[in-house]
C-alpha cells in the first residue's frame, strides 16, 4: 500500500527501468529484462526454459529477499537451477517493508491490521528461512 501511494502523490510508475534509479550507471541503459518494484526491491524475472539467468545488481547492498545472502552492487550475478518459486528478488538493504504474514487464497480474506514490517538488517535470514511469522 506504502509503494502505491507513493506512486498515486509523486506519478511515478510502481515499476521502473533501472536507469530510473541510477541514471549515472551505463550498464542500467541497457537492462530491459530486470525492474524495480517500488523504491527497494530489484525483480529479475527467469524468462528460459533453462531456469538460469544473469542478474545486475547496481550500486548500493543487496539481500536476496527469499534467502538473505548478501551483496555488494556494481555486479553481476550468475544464477542456475533458479526453481519458479524463488524467482530473483533483491531488496536494498536497511530498507523496511511491510509483510503479509499468512498465506492466503485471495487478497479479500487479508486483514491488514495483521501486515508486518521486516527490516532488512544483518539480522534478516530472508523470508525462506524466517520462523516467527
């Protein structure tokens, strides 16, 4: 909800091309296949059938969001065997992002008031591998 309303005041998209937040980086200009989700997540779609991709992860810490590995930027990532399930999320890292905690069929059945912030510190072992939620 944070990330639409910043969309709806500021009339950026909600997705966005990676030059949009790192104009200065070259490397960014080229890069189609990869995106921003809101301000702190970097998505990297698998689009083979051979489950594997290269990812750019620009300037700045990383963590993988499902397993909490971390990253220096400025670097690219090769990625094999990628299961659909966990396909490449970075998120920035000191970021705080809002969670769902519970699995759900259709968004009709969410009670917000029970949404979690995670924060993205040393501490955060990815959401894979997080128990107490």
């Amino acid at each position: 909800m944070e990330q639409g309303r910043k969309a709806i005041e500021s009339g950026y998209p909600l997705l966005r091309a990676l030059i949009f937040h790192h104009p200065e980086d070259k490397l960014c200009r080229h890069i189609d296949d990869q995106y921003y989700f809101g301000d702190d997540f970097l998505v990297a779609p698998v689009m083979n059938s051979e489950n594997r991709r290269e990812v750019y992860l620009p300037e700045g810490e990383w963590v993988d969001f499902f397993t909490g590995e971390a990253y220096t930027g400025k670097q690219w990532l090769t990625l094999e065997n990628i299961p659909l399930e966990t396909m490449p999320v970075y998120v920035k890292k000191g970021a705080s992002v809002p969670f769902y905690p519970a699995i759900v069929q259709c968004t009709d059945e969410m009670d917000l008031t029970q949404t979690i912030q995670i924060e993205i510190d040393p501490a955060f072992q990815g959401i894979f591998n997080k128990t107490d939620y």
